[in-house]
C-alpha cells in the first residue's frame, strides 16, 4: 500500500515487508503440518503493499453512467490506459525495472487504494488525474499479466527463487536490527528492497505443475507456494485463487486452512468506492463457505465473506445506500457462522516464539470480535465504550468525550507515514475548537516508553492511550493498516475510517465540526 503502511503482529505471515525506519521484521516460520514441505508455510510479516500495482482497468459503477463522460473522466481513461501501457511493457520486459517507493512494513486492508498506487509509480504526469476528485467513479482491477513463456511445470525453479528469497530475506533482518542511525538504515534497506528476487519464473513453474497434475505431494507445494508468494503480483487475485482452488480440489482433508485463508484474505485489496479488487478470492470464499465438506472450513470461509463486505463498507467513497447494504450483509454472514463448530481453531497453527496473540483462538471468538467491528467499529455502525489507559497509567473512556467529534487514530512510533502526517494532525488541533473536537491517539506500540520519548521530541498536542499490537483493543477494531483513522460524530456514529489524511478526509472533519452547535 503507501510507503508508510504496516501490518500487526497478528496478521497472516507472508512476503517480506520493506524498508521503514526504526521498523524491524524477523521471519517467523510455522508448525509444518500436512502435505508438502514448510517453504511455502515460513515468511515474515507480510505487505502487499510491496508490489507496484500499476495496471488498472476503469470501470464506472452501474448508477452512475453518463452518455457524455466529462473532460476530467476522459483524462482519467487516458491516465489508466497509460498505466496499462506501462505495466505491459514491465510484464513483456523481465528485465526492465518500474521504480516503486519501498513499503513500510505492517500494512493492511485497501484504503486509500488508488492513491497508494499512484505514489509508486513513475508515470506521475498523468496518473494524478485519477485521484482527482471524481476518482469516486473509477474501480480498477488489475488484469492478469502473461508468465514468461520458456518455464515448464519445474519445481527446481520454484526452489532456486526460494533460496534467493531466503538470502534476500537474511539481509532485510540483518538490516532492520543493524544498530546504525534511522536515516541510513532507510536507504541500505531502500537499496536493498530495489534487488529483492524476481518471483514471476517461479509462478509460472507453479502454474504449470498446478495444471499438469501429477504427484500429489508436489502439486500441493505448488498450490501452497502461489497462495503464500504471489500476493505481492499487481495480478495476485488470479495466481492466489489459482492455488487455493488447486487445495480444494486435490486436498480436501488438507490441515492448514486457517493459514491459508489468512493468506488469502491478506491478499485482498478495495478501492475507494469500497469494491473489491480481488474478486477471483473473494468468490473463493463464497463457494467454500456454501460447498467445503468440513463444517469448520465452512465457517472460516463464511468468516472471510463476511470481512470483505466489512471492508468493502469502509471505502470513503462509497456511496450511503451501497454502504450500508454490505454493511447489513457482512452481519448476516457473521452471525452464527461458529454454530457447532465454536471451539475449532480460527489461528494457523504455530511454532513457540511466533505470535499470533492477536487473533482470536477459536471459531467463537473470532465471531465475537467480527460481529462487535461490523457493528461499532465500521462506517455506519455506532460506537460502544471504549476503555483504554492513557500513557501515565491513569484509565480514560471514550464516552468522556461525548458531545464532541472524535478523531481516533491507530498509530506507532515507526511508522512512517505516521510521522508524515503528524504535522497535519498538530494543525487540526491547533485549527478546530477543543469544545467541539477530540484527537485521540490510540498508539499500538509494544511498550508506552517509546510514545513518551516521542513526546519528549516532538509536539504531540492530544490525549494519547496505550493498546499494544496485540491487544483486544487493536483486535476487535480490525487494525491492520497504520495510521488506521476513524472519524465520529457527535452522536457517536462513525462517519469515515480510512489510512490517509487526504484532502477529502480532513475537509470532512472540517465539515462536521462545522456543523456542531
């Protein structure tokens, strides 16, 4: 996603996050269990927003279609058939680089999308038309991109990519705990990341082992290897629901579908408007959610539906009436789906050391916490009470700030895009009256020290509570973009929740301040 994004502990392990600093990032390697070998099961925390997604389709949503498309909606459909242009060029041409701004790590659900996209690429002429303001009337899907052609159905190409990756991998840990000043470790680990392992030789020697059938060990890997690795592809949706499918079909006692719908789900992103860019996943979950044979496999996929209609009802530009339909339909597939099956295990399962304490343990749980964020922690939805402590120990409640519009904001010390729009949030408060709103910082550091030496640093003007990656907190809000922004009103509804300090955000925030008398 942007350059500043980061994915928590508890998300699903998967392609080796990029360069932040004061970011840091171990691999973290599973329990081996079922067919197959490990390679596909061991990553570290995983970004999707480490690839350059630069290809996009333009698609006007059904009710709003104009026989005559405006000058702005023409150089939008231009600007998209340049990237187009761009990313064929990149897929016909292995060897040609498309310069990409390296991730932060820890990143997440699809926000900003679009604009996110845009920063990475280089042809920023034209592309920043489409983030103009009718960007709301675009929904790009990336196209899928043809594999190089001289790759057969080879495993040994699949495992000189994963040594590759596992040196690359080396080095971005070494460089991440090297004990050298902030800005010096960003540009090794930004050079570092410019030489990370081609991996599209690998996916085509994956994709035709999965097509050719034959032993069942090795096509599992396969499968296993496209949905654990090619999640950072601007066409991941197609390679991804390649193998997953392939699982199905050819494993239906497999053991790891909490790890492997995990993955999947990482692999999803929306744009603006709220539709989904990975529609190849998502109608995957919907067939396993009606058709899988295991009652528990059921439920996770129905667990997964229900997410995505969920995220899908936090796009910014989505329009009330839409919202509020996917909205009512996430809590559908959410209530219930852990009937029968309520103690069955929700996390993949793990090695001592490796942590997912931030996932809910069983079916129930994750019901639980599904159904409280589709209800209180959604656009649309209404907030219930929230008790956190503030960074002297001392315990505050969301309902204190009643009457008054809260600006909530999930953040860390190291994370980048954080800090850039630090400066901007100093305004908004300095700017908007303290009698009619709230900036709440909720930091998701692993310890509050870290907050209070930012303090020390820098002006950091609002009330700021302490949760911790892991906590229950960040668990049940569906964290998993940092900054991660939630606007509410005065009446506690949530108005917006986005990753970005976009024009169009912080003149709602305007907007509704404005409004209170």
């Amino acid at each position: 996603m942007s350059a500043c994004r980061r994915r928590l502990s508890s998300a699903t392990p998967s392609t080796p996050t990029a360069p932040s600093p004061s970011s840091s990032s171990r691999p973290r390697t599973s329990r081996r269990s079922g067919s197959g070998s490990s390679s596909w099961r061991s990553s570290s925390s995983s970004s999707r927003c480490s690839s350059t997604r630069s290809s996009m389709q333009r698609r006007i949503p059904r009710g709003d279609r104009r026989p005559h498309a405006d000058p702005a909606a023409w150089v939008g459909a231009g600007s998209a058939l340049l990237l187009l242009i761009a990313v064929m060029l990149y897929a016909l041409r292995p060897g040609l680089v498309v310069p990409a701004l390296p991730p932060d790590p820890v990143p997440a659900a699809a926000g900003d999308w679009l604009e996110s996209r845009i920063r990475q690429l280089p042809l920023t002429g034209g592309a920043g038309a489409i983030a103009a303001p009718r960007r709301r009337n675009f929904a790009f899907r990336p196209p899928r991109l043809p594999l190089p052609g001289d790759v057969g159905p080879d495993w040994v190409v699949v495992e000189e990519y994963l040594e590759r990756r596992r040196a690359w991998t080396d080095l971005e840990t070494e460089l991440a705990l090297a004990d050298i000043p902030a800005e010096e470790k960003w540009r090794r680990r930004q050079d570092a990341w410019s030489e990370r392992p081609e991996i599209r030789r690998a996916i085509a020697a994956a994709t035709a082992i999965v097509e050719a059938g034959g032993a069942q060990e090795r096509v599992i890997e396969a499968a296993g290897f496209l949905v654990a690795h090619a999640n950072a592809e601007p066409d991941a949706d197609w390679h991804m629901a390649v193998g997953a499918r392939t699982l199905a079909a050819r494993a239906p006692r497999f053991e790891e579908w909490p790890r492997v719908m995990m993955q999947l789900d990482a692999g999803r992103t929306f744009a603006p408007n709220g539709q989904s860019m990975a529609r190849e996943i998502d109608a995957f979950f919907e067939r396993m959610a009606a058709n899988a044979a295991d009652p528990a496999v059921r439920a996770l996929a129905r667990y997964y539906v229900a997410v995505g209609l969920m995220r899908s009802a936090n796009g910014f530009w989505s329009q009330p009436g839409v919202r509020e339909a996917r909205r009512q339909r996430a809590l559908e597939a959410a209530a219930g789906l852990s009937a029968g099956v309520e103690h069955e295990p929700f996390a993949p399962a793990q090695e001592p050391g490796s942590s997912f304490a931030s996932v809910p343990p069983t079916l129930a749980a994750a019901e639980a916490d599904l159904l409280h964020g589709i209800r209180h922690a959604t656009v649309g939805g209404a907030l219930s009470e929230m008790v956190g402590r503030r960074l002297d120990g001392s315990e505050d409640r969301l309902s204190a700030y009643a009457g008054r519009v809260v600006l909530i904001d999930f953040w860390a010390t190291g994370c980048r895009r954080c800090a850039v729009e630090r400066p901007a949030l100093r305004e908004l408060v300095a700017e908007l009256p303290v009698d009619r709103f709230t900036l709440l910082g909720i930091s998701v550091d692993e310890a509050p020290e870290a907050v209070i030496e930012l303090g020390r640093d820098e002006s950091v003007p609002w009330t700021n509570w302490h949760a911790g990656p892991a906590s229950d907190l960040a668990r049940r809000w569906y964290v998993r973009d940092l900054p991660t922004y939630v606007l509410v009103d005065r009446e506690g509804v949530i108005l917006a929740r986005t990753d970005g300090l976009t024009d169009a955000f912080t003149s709602l925030i305007r907007r509704t301040v404005a409004a209170v008398r």
